[in-house]
C-alpha cells in the first residue's frame, strides 16, 4: 500500500492529533495510507525564523530516514526544510504554505492569509513572493495567539475566543483586503476550516488537506 507520511515538525502532539482527524476524510478503503507524526525534537510550536531553521536538519533526518512512505508532507506553513528536504530523497516532497497557495488560485482571485502571530507575517510575505504570487495577495492578518494556544487543552483562549478571533480576522481580509479566498495560516488551525466557511461565506483552505489531496492525485 502507498503511503503519504504528514511530519509536524513541532512537538506539540496535540496539533499532530488534530490534523490527523481533520485528514480522515481522505483515507478511504485501498488508497494510500496517511501517517501522521510528530517531530520530537522540534519546538512547541514553530513561530519564529530561528524555530525554522533550527527543525530543517530533524526533518532531512525523518525524510531520508522513512524510505517505506511514497511521498512527504511537511506541515507547518513555514514550509521549513522544503527545498533541502526534496533534495534528499527522489520521492515528492509538499509544502503546506505552497500547496495551498496553489490551491488558493483555482479558488478565487485574490488570498488572503489568518496568521497565529504578527511574527509570523514578514515570513508569510517571502513566502507570496518567492511564488511570484503578489498580485494575487490580498493581505495577512494574525489572531495574536500561538500555536499551542489553539490546541484543545493548551493554556490560553479557548476553542469559542478562537473562533471569534479567526472570524474578525477573516471579516477583516474578506471586507477590507477583497479576498475572496481564506488561507488558514497553522496547521493548529485545522478543525476550524468548515465553521469559518459558513461562517463568512468564502472557502476557506486547510493547507495540510490541500498538501495531502495534492499528494494522493499521484
């Protein structure tokens, strides 16, 4: 059977934990199994560039380490160690932040992104221009709250002051920005996908569900 291995490369199992279930609708009966796992060694959350250069080698090591599974998915949207992850195996390597980017473009005309931490959006910006995608931006707004505070028992705002921060920060991207697509800016973010659709009106993308789709079209 292939398998698609999904790395967090934080070591807060809480965010492996939720991905996992928000990828469930993906495995079906004779298709490619889906392993979720944690990076142990790696922060508790990856929120500043130090975090992302100091996960880049675990994560070559779990890559050239895993030669059982068909393809990688590295979730976090800071895509770190993607380049230098592809150039250590033959098998594709996907990036959650550029996957879904990509699939942002099939969606509407302009994206917009709901970051964990004002820290984070400088990163967010190399990112759009490295793909060359800046006319499409919209903008990028954070909810001020990190990656282990939006996990189900984290300290910190709990699941409903979450909701209500992603909410005012889509609004925000929606009606000042004119985005018409949502980015979900933390892997941490994935159980909020589905209510934040309905609750604004535009597709909202879940960037390690479109990492993995991206892997099971091989």
């Amino acid at each position: 059977m292939a398998r698609i291995l999904v790395i967090n490369p934080n070591s807060t199992q809480a965010v492996t934990d939720g991905m996992d279930r928000a990828l469930e609708p993906l495995r079906f009966s004779g298709g490619p199994e889906i392993a979720c796992v944690t990076l142990a060694d790696g922060p508790p959350g990856i929120e500043t560039q130090a975090h992302v250069n100091a996960v880049v080698a675990p994560i070559c090591r779990q890559v050239a380490e895993r030669d059982d599974a068909d393809a990688f998915v590295i979730a976090c949207f800071s895509d770190p160690g993607l380049h230098a992850a592809r150039e250590t195996t033959t098998k594709p390597v996907y990036g959650i932040a550029e996957a879904a980017m990509a699939v942002s473009l099939t969606r509407g005309e302009r994206f917009g992104i709901l970051s964990i931490l004002d820290g984070s959006i400088p990163r967010h910006a190399r990112a759009v221009r490295a793909a060359g995608l800046s006319e499409r931006f919209a903008g990028d707004v954070a909810i001020g709250i990190g990656v282990t505070g939006l996990v189900e028992g984290a300290e910190g705002p709990g699941e409903s002051e979450v909701m209500d921060r992603l909410v005012a920060a889509g609004t925000r991207l929606r009606d000042h920005h004119r985005a018409d697509v949502l980015i979900l800016g933390c892997a941490g973010m994935a159980s909020y996908r589905t209510p934040l659709s309905k609750s604004l009106g535009v597709a909202v993308i879940d960037p390690t569900l479109a990492a993995v789709t991206l892997a099971l079209g091989l």
